[in-house]
C-alpha cells in the first residue's frame, strides 16, 4: 500500500478528513457509484443507469477519490445541452459529511463544466435539504423557481423543489 493510500485510510477511520482528489468518473466505476448512491438516497440507481450516465458523451460525470486510491467517496454528474448544464446528483459518503468535501468535488465540477464553455448550471432541490441548500448557496446558486409536491417517491407527504441557477458566464 502507498503511504498516501495508508494516510488517507487511517484519516477516515478516526474520522478525519482524508485528502482528496476529483477526477473524471469511468463508466468501470458504476458498481462503487450505485453502493455510495444506495447509501445517499432512498431511491438508489443501478449500476446500469451510472454505466450509462458515465458513458454518454452529453454528461460530465466527476469523481472524489481518496489520494492515490480508487475509493470513491463522492460524485457528481451533469448533462449537458445547448451550452447549459444540469446537476442530475451529487453526494458525498455519510461519514466524511461537513468537512468540505462536497464544496471541493463541486467547485472542480464547476471549472471543469466552465472548461467545456457552459454558460449557466441548474439544479433541483428539496426545500428541506440543509446541506445540499447550504453547499450551493456557498457554491453561488440562486433560487430561480420553487416546484410544489414535486418529490412525491417513496414519501407520505409529496415536498417542495427549489430551482436554483448559477451563471457561469
Ligand atoms: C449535500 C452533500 C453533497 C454536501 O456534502 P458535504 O461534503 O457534507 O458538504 P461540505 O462539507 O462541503 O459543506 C458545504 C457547506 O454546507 C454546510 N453544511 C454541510 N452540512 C450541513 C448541514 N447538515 N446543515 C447545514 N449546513 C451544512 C457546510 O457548513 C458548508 O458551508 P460553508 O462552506 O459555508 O462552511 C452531502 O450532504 C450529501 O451527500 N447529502 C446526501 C445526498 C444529497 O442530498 N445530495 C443533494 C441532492 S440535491
């Protein structure tokens, strides 16, 4: 084992933040999406959907691995049309929560998404969700548009989305 791969271990056992790196996620590293997504979210998409969502070529897909490792921890992908770009998810494994590693995969989702000459980034959210609305707004997302009963999956009572934009350009 690397000894940045042995550092980064240690850190996230004792609940530390490990260093990370945001790189491009394979089409081969669907299998790790769907775990860390069934842990995120009470809908989980299959391996088959990230395959997909990896492989097409209109969808930016990103990323956080522990240094020098492939342990995924994080990820995000976007789709892409006519210049302007969507968050389709974002998440970041429950145990490494609050120490600024969804700021870090977003913010290198945001360069690399300003790289490709996109002009504006939008995306759907529960109005309850306090990490995620904490993230963009740090992120410089401004609420455009609120969806009402627009979650309605899985739950007794449907919940609100806001819509958020921000401009890249
Ligand atoms: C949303 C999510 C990706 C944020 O990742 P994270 O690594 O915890 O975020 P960060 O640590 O970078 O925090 C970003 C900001 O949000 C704030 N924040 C984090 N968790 C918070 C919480 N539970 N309540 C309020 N603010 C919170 C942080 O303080 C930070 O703000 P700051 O930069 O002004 O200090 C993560 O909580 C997650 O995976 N959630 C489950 C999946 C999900 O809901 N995805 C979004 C769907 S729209």
């Amino acid at each position: 084992m690397l000894a940045s791969q042995f550092r980064g271990r240690i850190a996230a056992l004792f609940g530390r933040r490990p260093s990370v790196e945001v790189r491009p996620l394979e089409p081969s590293s669907a299998e790790l999406c769907y775990g860390l997504h069934r842990q995120c979210f009470a809908h989980a998409w299959s391996p088959t959907e990230f395959e997909t969502l990896t492989a097409s070529s209109a969808n930016l897909a990103d990323g956080a691995y522990i240094e020098g490792t492939n342990e995924l921890v994080g990820f995000v992908v976007s789709r892409i049309v006519a210049g302007e770009a969507e968050i389709l998810t974002i998440a970041v494994e429950p145990r490494l929560r609050g120490q600024g590693l969804g700021r870090q995969l977003l913010q290198a989702h945001m360069a690399a998404l300003v790289s490709k000459k996109v002009g504006a980034v939008f995306l759907e959210v529960e109005d309850t969700n306090a990490a995620a609305l904490a993230l963009y707004a740090r992120i410089g997302f401004e609420q455009i548009g609120r969806r009402e009963g627009y979650y309605r999956q899985g739950r007794d009572r449907p919940a609100a989305a806001l819509t958020m934009r921000k401009l890249l350009s």
